[in-house]
C-alpha cells in the first residue's frame, strides 16, 4: 500500500470513528467469502458498517478518539463494525455471526461511549430490538385508555338499565 493510500484510508477510517456512537472489534481467520458476505449484508441491514483494514492504521485512526481503547484488540486478522445509531441491531448482527461462524471471535467492543465485557456485549444483544420496544411501549400506553372505555361502557350500559 502507498503512503498516499495510507493517508486515504487513515482519513476515511478517522471519519467512520468520528460519526460513530458505538464499534466492534471482530478477529477472523479462515472465514470463507460466502460468509463474510452473508455477515457485509447483514451488517449493511442494522444500518451499520463493516471494514477490514491493517492493525497498524486503525490504531493510528483511533488515536485520541472515544475508541481509543480498542487499539489493543488490532492485532491478527481484524475487522471492525461501526454504527451511527441502533447499538443493539449492531449487536445482533455481530452476534448472530459469531454464534454462525466459530472461525470469527470478538476481541472487544465499545457501544455508546462504554467499554463493554464479553457477557455485556451478549446481554444487549439479546436485547427485543428498539421497534419492538416501541411498540410495547405504545400499547402499555393506550392499555389504560381502552380499559377506561371499556369501564365507562359498562357503567352507560348499568344507568340505561336502570333508567
């Protein structure tokens, strides 16, 4: 690689770190392509992203960054994932390919600013997905509504009787 490219892919490196809330430091050996394939797609669906790149310029990419802590995990084959927003879809993702894929492992992770263990990581990512929270949220919400229509019904019913 040329120093020039070097600089290219330190810099674009630098801006991924920069957006992100949250990474994952992913080590791979023997992976098939079919599979770093499978797990590209499945990243690209959390609205994540996925590169590989040389130990040597990810460490200079993190340097005084919120994933500077990482840098001791760049060593061997590795890959990082990156999110802007949903930690756990990325959670998900990574996790669903390591339980895939033995070949891979996770070296380590930081999600929302936190260094966070291995048991963490496998914590939030069993997490329901932010969608489903949502929508068990909004239906506790109206639970008390429909109940109040449904008592306001019994009692119209109970005066029309006994009018």
């Amino acid at each position: 690689m040329e120093r020039e490219q070097k600089r290219t892919e330190v810099a674009q490196l630098k801006g991924t770190f920069t957006a992100a809330k949250s990474a994952v430091v992913l080590g791979f050996k023997g992976l098939t392509v079919d599979k770093d394939t499978a797990f590209r797609k499945s990243i690209r669906e959390s609205k994540a992203q996925y590169r590989v790149s040389k130990n040597t310029l990810l460490k200079i990419a993190v340097k005084e960054s919120a994933f500077e802590g990482l840098s001791e995990h760049f060593k061997g084959a590795t890959a990082v994932a990156t999110t802007e927003g949903d930690v756990v879809a990325l959670a998900k993702a990574v996790s669903n390919f390591l339980k895939d894929n033995p070949a891979a492992n996770l070296k380590g992770a930081i999600l929302d600013g936190k260094l966070v263990t291995e048991a963490e990581f496998k914590a939030i990512a069993e997490l329901p997905s932010r969608e489903v929270l949502i929508g068990k949220l909004l239906y506790l919400m109206q639970y008390p509504i429909s109940g109040l229509a449904v008592a306001l019904e019994a009692i119209r019913k109970q005066k029309e009787g006994a009018a």
